[in-house]
C-alpha cells in the first residue's frame, strides 16, 4: 500500500473508532488498535502508537464538552491523582509481561459491564451523586487506581470500566461520566500511557499524524452526539460498545 492510501486508511479508522468511543465512553481501541496490528506493527510499537493518538480522542471531546462546564475541578483533580499513578505502573509492566491471559479476563469483565448495564434499566439515566465522604472517596480512589493500571497496560475498553465506575461507585448519570473519561481518561491518564510508553517503547512516528487528525476530530463528533442525544442513547451505546469489545478480547 502506497503512503498516501495507508495515510487516509489511518485517519478513517481513527475517525470511526474515536466516534464511537466519544460517544458510549470508551473502545476505541476496538478497531484502531487491531488495525496497526492488521498494517505491520509488532504488538508494542502498535500499543504505544495507539496511546499516542488516543489523546486527541481526549482533546477532541474536550473541545466540545468544556462548552457544557459538567466537570467539576475537585472531583476532575481526585480522578486524576488515583488513576495518573496506575497508569504509569500499567504500562511499565505490559512491556514485560505478557498480554493473553490478561487480555482473556478483561474480555469476560468487559461483557460483564455491558450486561450489568443491560439489565439494569436505571442505570446511569440520572444524576444522584454519592459516597462523597472519606470512606467513599478512599474506595473510590483504589478503584480507579486498579482501572488506571488496566489503561496503562491494555489497549480495549478500559475507558468503558471507568464510565462505570463512576457512574455506579460516585452516582454520576451517563452523560456526566462520558464527559470525565473522555476529558480525563482521554487526555492526562491516555496522555500518561503515551508518554511512558514512547520513553520505554517505540512510536512509529510517520503514523500519529493522520490517526492524531482522526482521533481530534472524531472526539468532537462523538462528544457532541452524546450531548444531543442524552443517557438513553449513551447507556445503548455503551452496552453495545462493552459487548462487542469483550467478545473482541476473547477472540
């Protein structure tokens, strides 16, 4: 394949999955990740070329979802320094460790999200925050420490864990949830991977452009169709999103 048609398979792959993932919270990794495998890249220049672009992911959906001023800064800076730290030991260990069984595990709790979700029809469709006292954010904090861990070292759907969490542990709506992983996972806890990765991996650097330019622009799109639509449409997606990232992992 010549470099201008790989170039424009890039930036359509980072479109699609970067639109969707905006828009149920998560799972980009599901078809962008296998795709560089799919085009040439060994397992760990494809995880950290990934990291890399998913941060416009991040960007993207900022753009639009600082229009709607649904993160609050305390709780944004909490989310942070529990999960900033996992992030870093995550991906320090997937360079050494490997993936498959991992990976197996994950895809059994990935579906597990989606089906929790399936049947739990309330879920996540409006906001009644909770356990906002010392103990709560304590288990809280190790939940999305764990969470940060699997972001740092695996590559499908641990975004999807994060909107969850928040919205069954913090009693966030699905909306508001979408919005911090994408604003936070999407920028400083991706932005973390990316970086220790690029320090101790390798990024194939000729490829970031065209998926940086998918990844913005499909993080706006997403971000603004979730805001459009509501929790309902979200929580659908979402559960479509975990099903078919799990089964994904498991094959």
């Amino acid at each position: 394949m010549g470099a201008w048609p790989q170039q424009v398979l890039l930036f359509l792959v980072a479109l699609a999955a970067n639109s969707f993932a905006a828009f149920a919270g998560g799972g980009a990794g599901l078809l962008q990740f296998p795709a560089l495998i799919f085009l040439g890249l060994p397992f760990a220049v494809a995880l950290a070329t990934h990291k890399v672009a998913t941060v416009a992911l991040g960007i993207g959906a900022t753009l639009r979802h600082l229009r709607e001023r649904s993160l609050e800064r305390r709780f944004s800076l909490f989310i942070l320094a529990c999960g900033m730290p996992g992030v870093a030991l995550g991906a320090i260990a997937i360079l050494n460790v490997p993936a498959g069984a991992a990976e197996t595990l994950l895809g059994v709790l990935t579906i597990g999200l989606g089906a929790y979700s399936l049947f739990n029809r309330r879920l996540g469709q409006a906001y009644a925050p909770r356990n906002r006292h010392i103990r709560g954010y304590v288990a809280g904090g190790v939940g999305l420490f764990v969470i940060g861990l699997l972001n740092g070292s695996l590559t499908s759907g641990t975004g999807l864990f994060c909107t969850l969490w928040l919205i069954r542990w913090f009693g966030l709506d699905y909306r508001r949830a979408v919005a911090y992983t994408l604003v936070l996972v999407g920028v400083f806890w991706n932005g973390t991977g990316a970086f220790t990765l690029g320090v101790l991996g390798q990024v194939r650097w000729s490829w970031v452009p065209a998926l940086l330019a998918g990844s913005l622009l499909g993080g706006y799109l997403g971000a603004h169709w979730s805001i459009v639509r509501g929790n309902r449409w979200i929580k659908h997606a979402f559960e479509a999103i975990t099903i078919v990232v799990g089964i994904k992992l498991l094959t």
